[in-house]
C-alpha cells in the first residue's frame, strides 16, 4: 500500500544533498505500484566515448525502484536495502532528459520487486532493469 505521507516534494527534500539530488532526478509521479523519475543530461553524466555513461542510466532506475520501495514500506517497517539487480542496455542518448517507468512486480512483507524501463529523449527504450529489495523490520 501506498504510504501517503510520501510526496515527489518529500523525496526531492530528501535527495537534496545526495547523488540524487546531484544528477537532479526528479520524481514526476508516484502512485500506488508505480515511481516515475526523470534526468536532464549533462555533459559530465557522458563516459570518455562521449555516450552516456552505464551508471548515469543506473542511478535513475536503481533510485526510481528505491523511491517506490521506500514510497511502499509496509507499516512499522524501518527500511530497505538492495539485494538483487539486473540492466539491459539497449541504446544510449547524448542530449535531453531520460525517463523512468518503475512498476511493482511484487510487493510483499519481505521483499518488493520492480521493473524499470528507461527511455531516451526519442521515448525508445535504451534500458531494462530489475531489482528485489529486501525489507528491513
């Protein structure tokens, strides 16, 4: 079940200060099941190819599932951790904001997972990416 007292506003509080909140990732819904989040590129967020860099893409989908985890705690826990994750790479982008769709695949007592596809300016997909997180009590 979706907590109510998380909002976009609270997480962007809360990312203020850390790399989240360093690449500017922002939350553009939460719903119940759901997190979407987006990036605007930079010029530093590129690998030396000049192509974004793997772990650009992976700090929007690993905190998108982090945000809708946390956003779905169930009531009394104290948190969560990562204990599985998986990315496909399927393209790449230069320029633009990248985007995030994060789906609950289970939500339970002790575990949640998600699914997050990541799309690139054009909306193709240029990554999968999946994560369980164990829920700490």
């Amino acid at each position: 079940m979706l907590r109510a007292d998380i909002t976009a506003e609270s997480l962007h509080r809360r990312q203020a200060d850390c790399l989240p909140g360093r690449f500017g990732l922002v939350v553009t819904r939460i719903a119940e099941g759901r997190v979407d989040a987006e990036v605007t590129l930079e010029p530093w967020m590129m690998a030396p190819n000049g192509y974004l860099h793997a772990a650009s893409v992976l700090l929007l989908a690993d905190t998108s599932a982090g945000y809708a985890s946390f956003a779905h705690l169930p009531e009394k826990a104290k948190n969560f951790t990562t204990i599985e994750l998986k990315s496909n790479f399927l393209g790449t982008a230069r320029e633009g904001k990248i985007r995030a769709e994060c789906v609950a695949e289970h939500i339970g007592r002790t575990t949640h997972v998600w699914s997050v596809t990541v799309f690139g300016p054009d909306d193709k997909r240029i990554a999968l990416f999946r994560c369980t997180q164990l829920i700490l009590w």
